[in-house]
C-alpha cells in the first residue's frame, strides 16, 4: 500500500509533497540527501506533517499531484486541521 505525505521543516519554514510505498525509508532518504540536487536537499530536518496511507499506488499519485496543483501553504494547513477534507480526496481519486 502507498502513502501521500507532507513533510515540513522547521529550519527552512516549507512543505514537500510526496508519495511512496514506504514511508520511513522516504523520509530517511530525504533527511540523509540521498538526493543532492532535489528540494528535501536544502533541510535535514523533515517532519511527517500529514499523510494518507493505505492507498493504491496511482491514487496516491494522483492525491499528490491534486495537492500539488493547489499551490497553497493555506490548503496543506487545512488538510491537517479539517479530516473532513482527507476523506473527500480518497473519495475523489479512487
């Protein structure tokens, strides 16, 4: 199963939006800049924020690249805060 997860750092105040299969080994890649010219290169500090599980591998893309899409730190902030919002994704996208 796949998961869409937001990560947040403390140290540089942004989010990335990704997706994956396994989630703690993304965000040990991520926090050991396993990738050099990537985004998650500029912290090593990455926090899961939010994240789905439990999805199929193409939902999950495409709830990824839904949020993506909305270019708005306001809209990732109302995912944590409003569940409701999680559900209608998952609805929307399966």
């Amino acid at each position: 199963m796949a998961y869409v997860y937001i990560l947040h750092s403390k140290k540089i105040d942004k989010y990335y939006i990704g997706s994956c299969l396994d989630l703690q080994e993304r965000l040990n890649q991520h926090n050991t800049h396993l990738f050099d010219s990537g985004f998650t290169h500029r912290a090593n500090d990455w926090e899961v924020f939010f994240m789905i599980e439990n999805l199929s591998y193409e939902t999950a893309r495409k709830i990824e690249r839904h949020i993506k899409r909305m270019k708005s730190r306001k809209y990732i902030e109302n995912l944590k805060r409003y569940p409701e919002m999680k559900h209608k994704l998952i609805a929307l996208y399966k």
